[in-house]
C-alpha cells in the first residue's frame, strides 16, 4: 500500500515532497510555484499530508521535478491522483492552474494531468497558460527565399496603404542581442560550477545575466545545448545564492558543523564542476566533515546502528526528527527520543 505524500524539507532548508512511486519512496524538489501553493496559500508545514491530485500536476507543470533524470511522464502516470479536495483546496489549485505559466514541452503532460485530476470540471485545457515562443519581430530576416524589403509599408489615417523611401528600422531579439555579447559581459561565470564555457553555452541560447538564471526553473534551462537536468540544477541553486535569494550551502553547512565556510566552498564548487548541484551535495559533506552520530552521548551503540539503518546520518538528522519518527526507529522509546534529541540540537548550536 502507498504511503501519503509529506511535505518534508531537506538539510539546506528546501521544501521537498516525499512521495511513493512502484520503486519506492522519493523525494521531489519544489520550485517557488509549488511552494508558494502548499505552504503560503493553503499554510502546510513540513511533516504535513499533502493531498494526491496536487502532486502529478506540480510535477506536469515543471514546478515540482526529481533531481536526477526520470521519465516524467511516466511519472505523471504512476502518481495517485484520487482523493477527495476540501472547497478551500480546490479553490487554490484551480487558482494555481489558470495563473502558473507552463513551458510548450510540458503542455501535453499539463493537459493530460489535468484531465485526470478531481479539478477538470473547473479548468478548461485552453485556460492553462502555455509560454509561446514570441513573434518574431518585423525586420529579422529569417534567410527565406522572398528578397529583404527596401521600403517600409505605413499606413495613413484613413486606412490606406502608402509607401516610404525610409528603410525600416532594425530589430533584434533578445537572442541576438545575446550573440552579440561575450561571456566577459555577462556576470554567468559568478556562477559556481558553470565556468566560461557551460556560460557560453547558455549565452547563445539567450540567457544573459544570473538574475535571469536565478528565476528560470531547471526544466527551462535542461534544453540548453550541453546543459543537463543536473547542470541546469547546479546553474539555478548556484544562481539564487550568489545573488542571495537563499543562504549558501556553505554558510549553512559551516553552522552545522562548525568547519569553516572555506572548506565546504571550496568542495561544492568542485561538485558543482561535476554536476552535482548544492542541495545534492550537503547531506554528504555533512556527514564527512560534521559529527557523528557516536557524538550523541545518550546513544549506545545499538540504538547507532539502528538510527544510522533508518537513514540518520549525522547529529542534524536526529534533530531535524519528531519524536514520532524517532521513537519508530527501534530500541528507541519515548525518554531516550527526547534525550537523544535533546542532545543533537546543543551539538548544533555549540
């Protein structure tokens, strides 16, 4: 039997959606859209249910996404969408779907979740906001076979058609503008793990500046030629923190464990080189450089071994648990969940 989907969040602070697929249980990275829904309008916090038929649509509309590559409409399919919806969450979702803007290659996915969805009563097909690729300006020759016009066409106040000597002015679009930068003009190289030539990459595909990287999702950006899912993960996360959207895993990590900020730079870069986007990247090196769970000095032994098989890595782990999902993990009761908790957050904070 499936387990419900849970609001959770990761070392770094992100919102994340546990969820249970044919394989298992998984984890979905949200995007500002999905969190803004869940936790803003509709107030769930982390550790709280989410209802099913919110999920395959988050995923359709490329605001809720799995870090690694998956077959995604696949994935769409597999999710449960039954349950029923309270008026006040209905309200929010049909609210969501008629205003969230949807890349042209999640269309049909949108469209297909949305008729399996408790909510396709309420929501047309054509009400979803598809992001059309723009017109193309008048004056971009697009090297078909009808010669450049030497005269501009204008139009007189009675409707008529006339002509001018005047050659029309040039146009370009923001692509071409971007061709005619160079990687040196932007600021794409202060992203960590991208470097000059992934931002030359992005640069002719009409990316021109961090900020406009900061507010792309990954699934705008994993079309770029030579960009992955996971390069266009590490090129947003990398994106948001330098321009201080959200603290640096950095930071974070240096409180956590009290290695300096320097080390864990220095590492993510490296991973960010690689691939490996930050929110990837921490619960690792925190487990490599931070303590341990044998730091816990309330723990014997056995209880280590059972916490660690549970999936508790690291001090921070037991800290960021309920005692509901402490006391599940076994020889562990109720007095030694809240002192085995208790003790994992002073190491935190020391």
């Amino acid at each position: 039997m499936n387990e419900r989907t849970v609001l959770a969040e990761d070392g770094t602070g992100r919102k994340k959606l546990k969820v249970s697929l044919p394989g298992g249980r998984y984890q979905l990275s949200l995007d500002d859209g999905a969190v803004s829904l869940l936790c803003d309008t509709l107030g769930y916090e982390t550790n709280d249910f989410i209802p099913e038929p919110f999920v395959p649509l988050l995923v359709a509309t490329g605001d809720a996404w799995f870090p690694r590559q998956r077959d995604t409409e696949q994935v769409v399919e597999d999710l449960p969408a039954d349950g029923s919806l309270t008026n006040r969450q209905r309200e929010a979702l049909i609210g969501y779907l008629k205003t969230v803007r949807i890349s042209p290659k999640n269309a049909s996915l949108a469209k297909a979740a949305l008729d399996r969805s408790p909510v396709s009563d309420a929501v047309d097909p054509e009400d979803l906001q598809i992001n059309e690729l723009p017109s193309i300006p008048d004056g971009i020759d697009l090297g078909g076979e009808s010669p450049p016009k030497t005269q501009s066409q204008t139009r007189s106040d009675d409707g008529a058609a006339s002509t001018s000597s005047e050659p029309p002015q040039a146009t370009t679009s923001p692509r071409d503008e971007a061709h005619e930068r160079s990687v040196e003009e932007t600021d794409l190289p202060r992203i960590p793990g991208i470097g000059s030539h992934r931002a030359e990459k992005l640069l002719k595909a009409g990316y021109t500046s961090v900020a406009q990287i900061a507010d792309s999702r990954p699934s705008d950006i994993d079309h770029v030629n030579g960009i992955s899912e996971q390069l266009a993960t590490v090129a947003v996360e990398g994106a948001r923190e330098v321009l201080g959207y959200e603290q640096s895993t950095a930071t974070r990590l240096a409180s956590e464990t009290g290695i300096e900020e320097e080390t864990f730079d220095a590492a993510l870069s490296t991973l960010a080189a690689s691939g490996v986007p930050p929110s990837e990247a921490s619960p690792v090196l925190r487990v490599l450089y931070g303590p341990s769970l044998v730091d816990i000095g309330a723990l014997t032994g056995q209880q280590a071994y059972y916490l660690w098989d549970d999936g508790y890595r690291t001090p921070f782990d037991v800290a960021s648990a309920t005692l509901e999902e402490l006391c599940e993990v076994p020889y562990i009761g109720e007095k030694t969940a809240v002192a085995i908790r208790d003790e994992a957050r002073a190491i935190g904070s020391s």
